[in-house]
C-alpha cells in the first residue's frame, strides 16, 4: 500500500526582506529594510508585501467648469489662496495646503489649475498616510498603522490604495520552522480526527481485535495489515485519550500507524521494510536566496547525513533544496537548518586612532671662542702699508698722515679713513707688549648667548568603521605601501645570434647592426610592503551577550638603514584577546618611537667644571616620540534569534498516528 503520490507542499526561507510594498503617486517612499534578525517565511512575506501593480489614482472625476467669471476679488482672492497652499505644500503641511486650494476653488470654480492642485494634494495626502502606516507595520506598531489607515479612508473611502492596505497582515518575524496545523497551500500529510473522548479499556483478546475495539471506541477504522502478528495481550487503562491509548498500543506490539484519510488508519509491524512501504513522504522545497554554491554544498551534506536521507536534490543556481522524507523527519530537517539559514551576528567595529607626535629642542648656554690667534703689530702694518704704498703718498701729501709717522699710524689711520681694509686686524680684541713686540689678540668669532626652547604638538585623529560578521576578521590599514626592489635582471641584445640575422635588412639597413647599437636593459623586481599600522580585528559573539575580539596589531616602518640596496624595515607585532560588553571600548596604547640627542660646545675643561656647565658652554637637547592610542569598539548591530541555544529536537520521536 505504498502511495503512487507523495504529498508536496513548498516552504520559503527566504534570507533578508526588503520590500516595501506601498504604491506612490506624488513622491515614492524609500525602501524599507527589515528589522536585523527577522527573516519572514513566505506566508509572512504574501501577507506582509502584496504584489505591486500600478493603481490608477481615484481623483475625483472631472467635473465642467461654469462658465461665470468671478470679479476681480474674488479672483485676487483665489489666487491669494493658491499661492498659500503652494507656501504650505512647500512647507510639507498637506492638510492646509488642501483646504487652501479648496478655498481658491470655491473662490474661483473656472480656475483648472486650482481644480488639479486640489486633486493632486489629495491623493498625495492619502499616499502619505497609507506609507505611514506600512513603516508603522513593519516596524509592529499595528495600532498606529491602523490609525493611518482610518484617516486615510476618512478622506477617500472609495481609494483603490487604501483598498489594497486595509488588511495590516502579518508582520515580518524571525524564521521559525514550525508546520502549519491548518491546510497547506498544496496538499499536505494525512491528519487524523478521532473524538475527543476518554475512554476506559479492559481488553483481554488477540492483538488484531484489540487495535480495531480501540480505534473504534475513537470514531476510526482500524486496517491491519498481514504482518501484525496475532498474539494474545491484556489491555487495560482507564479515562485515556486516542493519543494516549494508542501510542502505548503500538508500542506493546512494536507496530506503527499510517493514516489512510481523516477516519482510517493502517497499522503494520515497525520494520525498515515495511516502513519504506507503507510510510508516506513528503515533499519539501526550502529556498534559500542570495547563499553561495559552497553554501548550499554545506546545507546538503547537512541534510544528508545528520538525517541519512537519499531524496535529497540541491539546485545552487535557483538557491533551493528539495527533500522528500516522511513529515516527522521534515519537521527536525527544518528546526536544523532555522538558526544555519537565519545567519548570524553581524558587528560593527568602531576604531578611532590618535598619533601623538612630540617634539622638543632645548638650546641653553654661551658660546665662546674656541680659536685665537696672535700676530706682530709691526709686522702686519708693515705689510698694510706696503701693500697700499700708493695710498699712502697721496694721504702724506695731502697731510692726512705725517711724513715721519710710524707703520702703525698709517694703518690705523687707511683703516679709519676706510682707505684700506685688514681682517686680521678687524678680528683683533686686544694687544699686549710694546715696540717691535706689540702684539694682538683674534679670535674667530664673537661670544654669544642662547637662551631657545622649540616644541611641536602634532595629533591626528582617524575614525574608521567596518561592518563584519560573527567570526569574521575586520583589517584596518593606516599608511603607505612602500616599493622594495627585491632583485634585477638585465636583458641585452647582443645575445641575440648574428649569424641567424645575416642577411636580414630593414628599410636598408641590416637588423645586425641595428642590433649591435642597442644597449642592455635593467629590469627590476618591486615587491610592495605595507608602512604604517595594521589591525585586524576578529569578533566572537558569546551566548551570554559580551563580546571576544582577537586583535592582531603590526606596526611597520623604515629602519632608516639598507642591506644591499635594500631598506630594511622596523616592525612591531601585537595579538591579544579581549572580552568586552556591547558598545564597550577596549584601549590599546604603544610608544612606536622615542628619541634624545644632546650636544655640548664650550672651551675644554673649563666647560665641564662645575658652575661654569651653563656660563661657559652651550647645551643642545632634542627630544622627539610618537605614541599610539587605539580605542576599539564593537557594537552589535545584529543578533541571532536565540543567543543561548537552538531548538532542542528529539530524534527518536515516539510513534505518532497524525
């Protein structure tokens, strides 16, 4: 009695919901998406999102305009009016701007222009109202939809839009895998209807007579099958039920039921043979929109082995699976796969990353003259006046100088007139001896004091988001990609054979000497390295709420040195794991850099003594740093339907009749 037809009937799961179904006449609404974490089946989404088809709007039917011109007031009047509902309609008030351009209607009824603005904003208003109430429903406010919805057919009753909106439906929910008690779409499993009666049983008699005295006192017809067998058995409970009575029957004779229609059922011995005989199936088609080929691969071998089912067909380019397997086992195929189809968490990683760059120099101290230097008086004037001989006639002639006046007259006297000039004697600070032994003093500079303190504050600030999926890694990359020359070849055209071009010419001109012209080329081999900072971020959504990120921080940068032409790179690594609640912030702090440089210039020995460390020397200080601040935080932005667990299914489900 195996059944020629299985039952069929088709479930959709779809993933996501993202329709609106709101038909606009003005200004569309925009697309509405569904709440995270509510995944509609597809009796919520025809319920929920009728189909769309385009509505002719039910503007009042044209009327004739009389044919009476109103005075001109009443005209100013009217068009006073028509330009205040344009101020309203402007300022998004549709309910004034509709009793303005009513008021110019009435004012001027000849006017076709305030007939149609009156028409329009009507229908705009009611268009406002019905998608109102759709965001309403969808967001489970169905007291406020409703009341969108009343306002709506209290200013057009007979709207074809608000028609199709009076049903608020059922709104979208989470994926919940449960069957349908009431009739499917397409024929569905065989159910039972006993009575709902309890009765009391002393039966002593052959197994075969007592299952049909018990389906009998129940209102159903018991077909035994041959393979019962006929054994004696005693039979007794008091004020029971068919769903009790008969599940603790069948499982004293090891028997199981398959209903025939709504009042018979057969009964045969519980053995894989006659179970793959007299079982019916079922036919399910699951759809699972937008999944990848490896996804739907997965949700396949799920299937097949979790509940050893041959009937199982996957099509990856439609996103369907199809099972045939009896209803029991479609129920525990279904409550598997609603949290696999639901998804999972999905994160929002919120980093901000401050760069602190300091700068500090310190310029403190006097810097003295660190060369001097004597000469002989005599001597360089000697040299001063010899070398300008001739200016020195002319200034004894004029009597500038006297004629009996000495080499060091003269020169004073070239210096001061700007006559001449001498380094050595401008550097000059001081002289000591006299006569022929006169001698000066020169330093190369003159002493100066410095008293300077330079600093530079630079912060930056970035701000980065990123939205990623449980167990998935979020990467954030600050900086540059830097070029490395890793090796080089040379190509060169003189390796190319001659004697295989002999005789080959080009616009006259033979290819070998073309060739030897060339020169050899040097082509190198880049490889791109990421400067800067790296973080990868991988968040775990724990059942209790918090949630674990493994973060993985790399810091890369020039080391400032090369090994054979090639820059070698300074790189620091962090991984660690940290647990925080929702909307908490974890803090990563790293010093990436810190230096001091000093540097002192005085005389020897005196500038290293005590006291004179300030006075007589000069000391240079610089120092620079660069911290890192990270702050990392995670918000969920969707949650699984149930955080703490998923169904709990009894595989080994007793013997059932429905």
């Amino acid at each position: 009695m195996k059944p020629t037809n299985p039952h069929t009937r088709v479930r959709s799961y779809p993933l996501r919901l993202s329709l609106l179904a709101f038909a606009c006449l003005a200004s569309p609404a925009p697309a509405q998406n569904t709440p995270s974490g509510n995944i509609p089946t597809a009796n919520a989404a025809a319920q929920s999102a009728p189909a769309i088809a385009p509505v002719a709007p039910s503007s009042p039917a044209p009327t004739t305009l009389p044919s009476v011109t109103p005075g001109k007031r009443k005209t100013k009047a009217a068009a006073d009016a028509y330009l205040a509902g344009a101020r309203l309609l402007d300022r998004k008030d549709l309910a004034g701007a509709e009793a303005e351009f009513s008021r110019a209607l009435q004012l001027n009824p000849t006017s076709h222009d305030y007939q149609m603005a009156v028409a329009l904003t009507h229908e705009h208003r009611i268009t406002e109202l019905v998608q109102q109430a759709g965001k309403a429903r969808i967001l489970g406010q169905n007291a406020k939809a409703e009341s969108y919805l009343a306002q709506a057919r209290l200013l057009d009753p007979t709207n074809t839009i608000v028609a199709q909106h009076s049903d608020p439906g059922a709104l979208p929910v989470a994926f919940l895998p449960q069957i349908a008690s009431g009739p499917a779409p397409l024929a569905g499993a065989i159910a039972l209807h006993p009575n709902a009666s309890s009765q009391t049983f002393h039966l002593k008699a052959n197994l075969q007579e007592v299952l049909r005295q018990v389906a009998t006192s129940y209102g159903l017809r018991a077909v035994v099958d041959s393979s019962v067998p006929s054994v004696p058995i005693h039979f007794d409970l008091d004020h029971v039920a068919y769903t009790q009575a008969m599940p603790i029957l069948l499982q004293m004779g090891g028997l199981f039921s398959v209903p025939l229609d709504s009042a018979s059922v057969l009964i045969a011995k519980d053995t894989p043979e006659n179970r793959l005989r007299l079982e019916p199936l079922l036919e399910e088609t699951i759809y699972v929109p937008g999944s990848t080929n490896e996804q739907m691969t997965e949700l396949t071998n799920i299937v097949k082995n979790i509940f050893d089912l041959k009937q199982v067909t996957a099509q990856n380019s439609l996103g369907t699976l199809v099972v045939r397997a009896p209803e029991s086992i479609l129920n525990a195929v279904n409550l598997t796969l609603a949290d696999l189809i639901d998804g999972g968490s999905q994160i929002v990683i919120d980093l901000k990353l401050y760069a602190i760059d300091k700068t500090n120099t310190r310029n403190i101290g006097a810097q003295l003259p660190q060369q001097i230097g004597i000469y002989n008086v005599e001597s360089e004037a000697t040299n001063l006046v010899n070398a300008n001989q001739s200016l020195v006639n002319q200034a004894i002639a004029q009597g500038l100088v006297p004629a009996n006046a000495s080499n060091i007259v003269i020169a004073l006297a070239l210096i001061a007139s700007g006559l001449a000039q001498s380094t050595l004697l401008s550097n000059t600070v001081g002289f000591f001896g006299g006569g022929l032994t006169a001698t000066g003093v020169t330093t190369n500079a003159s002493p100066t004091f410095n008293l300077a303190l330079n600093s530079s504050d630079t912060r930056a600030l970035d701000d980065i988001q990123i939205r990623v999926g449980d167990r998935q890694t979020g990467v954030f990359r600050i900086g540059s990609r830097y070029p490395i020359t890793t090796s080089t070849y040379t190509t060169s055209a003189s390796s190319l054979s001659s004697s295989a071009l002999a005789g080959v010419n080009i616009n006259g001109v033979s290819a070998a000497s073309l060739l030897a012209n060339l020169s050899s080329a040097t082509i190198p081999q880049i490889q791109y390295e990421d400067l800067g900072i790296s973080l990868k971020a991988t968040p775990t959504v724990q059942k209790s709420g918090a949630i674990t990120m493994h973060l993985e921080l790399k810091i890369e940068a020039l080391a400032g040195s090369a090994l054979n032409a090639i820059p070698v790179l300074a790189s620091r690594q962090f991984a660690s794991d940290v647990t925080v609640n929702d909307g908490q912030t974890a803090l990563l702090l790293s010093s990436a850099s810190k230096s001091e440089a000093g540097a002192i210039s005085g005389l020897p020995g005196l500038a290293e003594l005590p006291g004179f460390q300030d006075t007589a020397s000069n000391d240079t200080v610089t120092t620079s740093s660069t911290e890192l601040v990270m702050l990392v935080t995670p918000h969920v932005v969707r949650r699984r339907s149930n955080i703490y667990a998923g169904p709990r299914i009894a595989l080994n489900l007793p013997l059932s009749t429905d």
